[in-house]
C-alpha cells in the first residue's frame, strides 16, 4: 500500500509572508536584520514611487558576505532552514564583526513576499561569482504544489558587486500602494533600529525615497533629547540594581532650581537597590539566562506652561512622543520588536498613571531603552511572528524587574517634579482625588462629543468635588469624624480610574452615567457620615493595644517581636482625639515597618523588631515613638509626607501623607528622627539603623 505524504500548496509561501510578518515596517525590519547577519557595515533602503504598486520598487542593498549559490539553494530557498540556529547553538560568530545571527527560525526572508509578488536577488560572495535568482510569483498563479515551482538560480560574472560583496534584493508589483504616513512609519523604524543610545559605528541603515517631501521637517532624535528634564542610567544583574544614576536637568530658564544627581552610593537609593514584588518576594533574574540588563531612559514633563520655559517646539515634541514614547528592547545593540510601539503598552505604563496619575510615567513621558546582550539572554525567546519575546517564566522575571527599577525613578523624579509645580506649575496643592477628578473633566469635554450627555456628567463631577473638598476639609483639618481619609481616596479614586479607561476607549453610554453617579452617592454617604462625629476621650494605650491586636496575625506571619514599651508609661493616658483617625494612622506606620522589615532582613538571621513607647518629649509634648530595626528610610523626610510618594513597587504613597494630615487636624507633629534624636526619644541601640516615625501631641491640645 502505498504511503500518504505531505503536499505544500505553492501559495503557502505568499501566505506565510502575509501571516509570520505583522506590517510592512516589520517586514523591512527583518531583512534589514538579514544584513547585520551577513556582517555588513551599511544598509541601504531605497523605495521608488511607492504610490504606484504597478511601477514602484524597494531595494535593499548591502556590502555583507553575501550569498553564493549552494545557500541560494539550500539555505535561502529552504523555508524553515536551520543554518543560523545551529550557528547561535554552537555560539558560532560572524566572520568580520563577530556578531551572535539575529534569525534562527529560518522565516525572514518570507519577509519580501509581504512587500511584492516580484523579487529579485542579486549576491555575490568572496571569490565566487555572482549569483542572480527571479522570483515572479504571477508566473505560478496556475502551479498548484511548490515541488512543481522552477526557481532558477542563475550564476554570472559581477554586474553589479564588481570587487565587493554584498546582496541586492529588488522587490516589485508592490502589494500596497503607500502613503507618506506609512513611510513616516518606516522612517521612524529605521531611525529606532539601532538604539539611540549607543550607536553602533559597524551598522549603518541608509534610507533613501525619491518623494523627498514625504520625510521633510521630521525632528531628529538628538533634538527630542535636549528637551528632557530627567535622564536615567541603571543596570540590572540578578536580584539587584547595581548601577544607578538619575539626573535632574531643569531648563536654563528655571532659575530657582538646580540640577539634582543620584547614584547608587546615595544613602536612599542603597537601601532599595535589591529587587522585589510589590509583596516583597525576591525577583532574581540570575535565575535566568537574561544577562545584565541595561536601561537608559530620557523622561519628560508635558505640562503645557513647564514646556514654555524650555522647548521651541512644544507640538512637535508633543507628537513626536505620542508616537515614539514608550521603553524598546535592543540585544547587541538590534531592535527586539514591537516593544516601544504605540500599540504595545508591554510595561502597562498607561494603566499605572491612570490608577495613580500623580506618580507614575505613562508612554507618552518616556523615551528609554533596555540593551541586552544576545549570548546571555537566551531564555528570552523571540516569537515566531517576530512581535516580542514568548512570555515563559524568563520573560515575567525581567519584565518585574523592569517595573521595580521604574518605580525607583518615578520616586526620584517626583521630588524634582514637585519642587518644578511649586516654583513653575499651578500654584494648587496637589490633592489626592481632587486633580483626578479634573483630569476626568478634561477627558470627558474632549471626548464626549453629546452635549446633554456631557453637561449631565460634568455636573455630577462638580458636585462630587465640592463634597469632597468639604469631607477633605472637616475630617483632616478639624478631625470632625472617625473615618480614614485613606478609605474615602481608595474608593475614589478605583471609580475615577473605571471611568477614565472607558472614556478613553469611547464607550460611552449608561455605564459611565451609573459609575459616576454611584460616585456621586458614595461621596455624599461620606459627607454625612463625618458630619455625624467628633473627638472623644479615649486612652491612649488602649488604642495602641487595638492597633498591634488588629495586625497580630501579620505580625505573627512575618515574625516580628513587638516591644511594648508604652505599657511603663506613668503619665496620664487619656486624650480627646478621634480614635479610628489614630488607630488606622498606628496600624500604617506599623504597615510600613513590616514590608520594610520583611524587605531588608529577607533570608537573614536577624531578629525582626518594632518598638513601641509613649513618651513626655519633646517639650510640652506628648509622644507616641515607633521604631524598627530595618533599613531605614528609602526617601529625604520632607518627601515622605507628600502625597504619591512612595519607595514601594506599586505603593499609592498616600499612608504618611494622611498619617501628616491626621497629625496636623490635632495641632499635632508627624516626626521623622534621626540617628543622632535616638537617645532623646529613648530608643535602643538596637534600633539605630531602622527607622524611627514620632506622633506628637502638643500638652495643651490634647488633655482636657
């Protein structure tokens, strides 16, 4: 009986060009890639009128090894060929620039039946003649099988490499007619092939189109950079960031400020430089065949009066970032795509500033790169398709690692942005809630084009602002009620960030209207709440002991010892205060020692410690001392209090800053000594490299 065998439709060629390569840049991308294997030193792509796919050509040319005809025929010809991959498994190098192959699927080449049903391939190799191979594809429209396809591979004296190398390849009967956006497109691609900041002096791609006109008055890279107010320095290796350096680089203009450096000797930045999840578990990427990780990022700021003091061309930089904005991935210097493109939020920047606008860098803020080194970052695997690395346990570990060290920055850029917003920007106190819901109204008169839809919601929004501004009011500057501020923002904010996501996709209908006006309902249920309470007599010790019982478990859980030394205390315990205000301003502070603890003695002997006393200092003072035997603090003192500002991945950065606005509702003081206060506020020795948070009530304001 005879045996069935496989049979390959010719047009299956066609279509694995069409299905294996997203877009034409892509396509460009990969044979462009097909010359750094070859080892040429310069690329040219030249497209001739490309809005005629009847008459237009793109040409690709390089001065690499080029091709003789046994690879025309066994290796370029072969769909699926293995000649790069058993170069990269016995880590065989290029000849002249000693590079690790780019391609290993054996699919690039399909890249040029994406572009035409015409191509041409002319190559020559060292000491070879010169190879010539037509590829017509409208000649085969009735060939059923590709075994019954005739390729010919022609072998001649040099026309066109005449004492040099290289490979040409002519592709016609272009598929697409293109437009200049498209080419804007593939300019970009080009321009973003090689990193941008580290320029690769053996790999130049030359891009050439007859339709000059097409390409004029794009901005250069070098002048997008001069624009920059931050720039960022780091490497990653293993479970650390080694190296470190942000730099702040206000404009000439901006006089009251100076530039602000960073490194990773600061006393700040070394106590966060090992990396972990936002529930401190330990992310190593020498776990990994990842390599050392290098990230080099130049951040903006988009507000339209801080860009007047710097930037000629504000449109143009606005626009420029819309479209280039965002983090790409190089190996050896080489493009890994589609990171970075505009519809591809691999980090999810987008969504963290929507969740917390204040603090986090969206796409359109950013320009960076991320290099690797190819030979040690093999357990991150390209796709087949070419769009990105397939997402396995390597790629989750650097991709975490990634938005740790992205959360170090936007710590530090945030201290710098508030000293920009306090000198340059809206003289506004930044306000939990409060800018959201502005943000929200911006969003929505740009984007709801119905105006009773729009007039309904805006004023939903004004309401819910001005009852907001009223329980911000009566709960932290009057203390008028036993509620956490911190609920109230949570609750908020999770709405706002609902509403903000579907608006930006447009889906518009009953769903915004009932998101905002359970908001709506929800504010107001707040306001009469606080209306409804004020301070009592309570004991303080009492409300100590809740504090450390309501966090028992964790503390269990994590093995920290609490040392209770407010029970000694002898003075007078009772205070008129709002005891849920302070009970939940005790259980975050403590909240922090535990991450932080748990962050710096991870995998270490050491006996985790808070101390707790109660306290008659400073002077005319009552004071509650809280102390760990951690790292210390990750932040100044002056920025810890500020809203946003937070050293933890994916900290809201609203605890202190509440904790502060408790404090000062009571004509109190959130203090932060240092190692030389120890003795003062009667701290143990032991507790000299931890961190130390002092509420302290002033005698008159707190005893009846």
């Amino acid at each position: 009986m005879k045996e069935n065998t496989f049979k390959v439709r010719a047009r299956l060629i066609e279509q694995l060009g069409e299905q294996l390569i997203k877009n034409e840049s892509i396509a460009l991308i990969e044979l462009i890639k097909n010359a750094y294997d070859a080892d040429a030193s310069n690329v040219n792509l030249i497209m001739k009128n490309i809005d005629n796919p009847e008459t237009g050509q793109i040409i690709i040319e390089d001065n690499g090894t080029g091709m003789d005809a046994d690879i025309i025929r066994n290796v370029w010809l072969e769909a699926g060929s293995d000649y790069k991959k058993k170069m990269i498994e016995n880590n065989q190098l290029t000849p002249v620039y000693k590079r690790r192959p780019l391609g290993e699927k054996g699919i690039g080449r399909f890249a040029v039946h994406k572009l035409g049903r015409k191509i041409e391939i002319i190559s020559k190799k060292e000491t070879e003649k010169e190879v010539y191979v037509l590829i017509d594809w409208d000649k085969f429209e009735n060939v059923r099988y590709i075994h019954e396809i005739g390729i010919e591979v022609v072998e001649r004296e040099p026309e066109v490499f005449i004492n040099q190398t290289g490979t040409r390849l002519i592709i016609s009967k272009l598929k697409n007619k293109w437009s200049p956006d498209e080419i804007k497109n593939i300019y970009r691609s080009i321009l973003s092939f090689n990193n941008p900041f580290s320029k690769n002096e053996n790999f130049n791609v030359n891009f050439e189109i007859d339709k000059k006109e097409w390409t004029e008055g794009l901005v250069t890279i070098d002048k997008i950079l001069d624009y920059a107010l931050f720039f960022v320095e780091a490497e990653i290796e293993e479970d650390r960031i080694k190296k470190f350096r942000y730099e702040f680089r206000p404009y000439s203009t901006m006089d009251k400020l100076q530039n602000r450096m960073v490194d990773e000797n600061n006393q700040h930045i070394k106590k966060i430089l090992k990396i972990v999840d936002k529930d401190n578990n330990p992310i190593n990427t020498g776990n990994y065949k990842i390599g050392p990780i290098k990230f080099t990022a130049y951040i903006y700021d988009q507000d339209s009066k801080i860009l007047k003091l710097g930037v000629s061309d504000t449109k143009g930089l606005k626009e420029y970032l819309k479209i280039n904005g965002g983090i790409r991935i190089y190996r050896d210097g080489v493009r890994v795509y589609d990171y970075g493109e505009p519809e591809n939020d691999w980090l999810e920047l987008d969504i963290r500033r929507v969740n917390v606008p204040a603090k986090r860098i969206s796409n359109n803020l950013i320009l960076a790169a991320i290099e690797l080194d190819r030979m040690h970052s093999t357990d991150l695997i390209e796709k087949t398709n070419r769009e990105g690395f397939i997402e396995n346990n390597a790629y989750l570990t650097f991709k975490s690692a990634i938005l740790y060290l992205l959360n170090v920055i936007e710590s530090e850029r945030n201290i710098d942005k508030e000293k920009i917003r306090t000198y340059y920007g809206s003289k506004e106190k930044s306000q939990p809630v409060v800018n959201s819901i502005r943000d929200l109204k911006n969003v929505i008169e740009e984007k709801i084009k119905d105006e009773p839809t729009r007039m309904e919601l805006i004023k939903y929004l004004d309401r819910i602002e001005k009852d907001y501004e009223i329980i911000s009011e009566t709960l932290l500057k009057a203390a008028g009620a036993g509620l956490n501020l911190s609920v109230v923002v949570h609750e908020m904010e999770k709405i706002i960030s609902e509403l903000k996501i579907l608006i930006d996709k447009e889906i518009i209908g009953d769903r915004i209207k009932t998101l905002v006006k359970h908001l709506s309902n929800l504010i107001e249920g707040y306001s009469v709440l606080i209306r409804s309470r004020g301070k009592k007599k309570e004991n303080i010790i009492k409300i100590i002991d809740q504090a450390i019982f309501n966090m028992e478990y964790r503390l269990e859980y994590h093995k920290i010892e609490i040392i209770k030394e407010y029970r000694n205390f002898c003075g007078n315990t009772e205070f008129y205060i709002v005891r849920n205000l302070l009970l939940n301003s005790l259980m975050n502070i403590i909240d922090n020692s535990i991450w932080w603890l748990d962050y710096s003695k991870k995998g270490m002997d050491d006996k985790k410690k808070i101390f707790i006393n109660l306290i008659e200092y400073p002077y005319e003072h009552i004071s509650i001392v809280i102390a760990d035997n951690g790292c210390g603090f990750a932040l100044p003192a002056d920025e810890m209090v500020k809203p946003f500002v937070s050293a933890k991945p994916d900290g809201m950065g609203l605890g202190l800053h509440i904790v502060n606005e408790v404090m000062l509702a009571h004509q109190g003081k959130l203090l932060f000594p240092d190692e030389s206060d120890f003795k003062d506020f009667v701290v143990p020795e032991e507790f000299k490299t931890g961190a130390i948070v002092v509420l302290s009530f002033k005698n008159e304001q707190v005893w009846k």
